[in-house]
C-alpha cells in the first residue's frame, strides 16, 4: 500500500469519524481528539490537514451534500423546485442535518465555521440561481426578479423552520410553501385587451 493510499485512508476516517462523533454528540461535544482516538491516528495527522474540527466538519458537509443535492430540470420550475426542496428536507432529517445544524450554530461565533457555511451555501446559491435563470429564460418566472432574493423567499421558510424547530416539516411542506410562493415569482398574464 502506497504513502499516499494511507493517507487517503486516514483522511477519510478522520472525515468519517468526525461526521459519527457530531452526529452522536453534537457539535459542542466533539473534541479533535475523539476524532483522533476514533479515527485511530495522531492528533497531529488531523491538524496537518484541517485547523479545526469545524474545517473537518465543513468538507464532510461539502462531500455530502454534493452526493445528494442538485437541482433538477424537467422544465417545470415550480415540480423541479419541489423536488429539489424534498431533497434538502430529507437531508436535514439525517445526520447530515444534525451536523449542519452544529456549524450554522457555531458559524454565530467561529469566523472558520462561518467561513466554510457560507461558502457552502454560496455553492447552492449559485446553482438554485442558474435553475432559476433557465425558468427565467422560459418565462416560468419574471424577468424583473433578483434571483438572489428568490432563493432567500424559497429556502428562508425551510430554514426559519427547522432551525428554530417551530413546527414539524410535513413531507409536503414545501409544496404548500411554494404553491404560495411562486405566483409571486410568476409574470402577471397578459391582459386582454
């Protein structure tokens, strides 16, 4: 076995034990050395890769959510976007979502946690904006729309919700959320004249 198939071996249990000990603990309790004892390699191995458990954290969310989150295109904006809401629910209901929940809170004081959240949700931004720019295109929605704002409008209730746990997220929480929504999005039909 190769120097380098080693090291990607450790660099991926660090990742993987990283992502167990916050999903068990929280993100308050893990400690960079029970990822070192549970990873099995030296404190100094984790720190010759990531400053802090928050960076190990952040790049086991980006691998993550790259796996499982993308936004679809059948051409219907408003199927596709309750599709790809689904997803993100789903993914909020798993380990995943305790973990991103553990940073979004820590992100509040630690400048490398906020650092590593918001260039994760720079990722998702851009790719809901160019979805939102094709439906644009289409005609699906207004042209005058900061699309920025839209993914605030569409992915805020998701947030305000879950983070804040103020109700239970139904399954079809998001179709509801949308069907309100999108009329907003939409250009006004044409007069008759």
């Amino acid at each position: 076995m190769s120097p380098a198939t080693r090291n990607e071996e450790a660099r991926q249990a660090i990742i993987e034990a990283a992502f167990s000990l916050c999903a068990e603990r929280g993100f308050a309790a893990v400690t960079i050395e029970g990822i070192a004892a549970r990873a099995g390699v030296g404190k100094t191995t984790i720190y010759r890769w990531w400053p802090s458990k928050a960076a190990i954290l952040i790049e086991a969310v980006e691998n993550a959510r790259d796996a499982s989150a993308g936004y679809p295109d059948t051409g219907d904006i408003y199927a596709d976007m309750v599709t790809q809401t689904a997803s993100v629910m789903q993914m909020f209901t798993t380990e995943f979502g305790t973990i991103w929940r553990g940073l979004i809170s820590a992100a509040q004081s630690d400048e490398p946690a906020a650092e590593g959240v918001a260039r994760i949700l720079r990722v998702s931004i851009d790719q809901c904006v160019a979805r939102l720019a094709k439906a644009r295109d289409a005609g699906q929605i207004r042209t005058d729309l900061d699309l920025e704002l839209a993914v605030e409008i569409i992915y805020g209730p998701i947030y305000h919700t879950w983070l804040l746990r103020t109700r239970p997220l139904p399954e079809a929480y998001m179709e509801t959320v949308l069907a309100a929504l999108l009329p907003a999005l939409t250009p006004a039909p044409a007069s008759m004249a």
